[in-house]
C-alpha cells in the first residue's frame, strides 16, 4: 500500500475515532509533522479533540480538549487500547 492509501486509511480511522469522543462536524483540520527536517506524521483535529499519528510508532494517540491523552490505538489494527 503506498503512503497515499495508508495515509487516507489513517483519515478515516481518526475521523471515527474523534466522533467517537464526541467531536462533531466532518472537517478535521490536518498539519504535517516534521521533526528535525524528516517527517514523523500528522496532527488532526476536530470540535477541540485532537488526534496525532506517530508514523514510525505506527500509532494514533487521541486527546481530549483540555489535552488530556484519551485512546491510544496501533494506526492499522481493529484492537485498540484505552488510555489509563
């Protein structure tokens, strides 16, 4: 799959996940993430929730408005895990 695909598939899953947190609306504000000149992923957000995804963790940690870490979940699996 190339980075398009996967990246699309990545919109998807975060766009669920935050209306799952109780977001509302269907435009998610996206930012590309750049650490020390590479890219490391993307950052989105909807209604105050935020999602980033970690591409080399292969992970997408969701937060709460106040910034508070609510799911973590691997970026390509079903099997998600819920935040202590």
């Amino acid at each position: 799959m190339n980075h398009y695909h996967l990246t699309e598939s990545v919109r998807q899953r975060v766009k669920s996940l935050l209306h799952s947190m109780g977001a509302d609306g269907d435009t998610i504000e996206e930012t590309v993430l750049i650490r020390d000149g590479h890219y490391c992923g993307r950052r989105f957000e909807l209604d105050g929730n935020s999602a980033v995804w970690f591409v080399e963790e292969n992970q997408i940690k969701c937060f709460t408005p106040d910034g508070a870490l609510h799911t973590v979940v691997d970026a390509f699996s079903d099997v998600d895990s819920k935040a202590a």
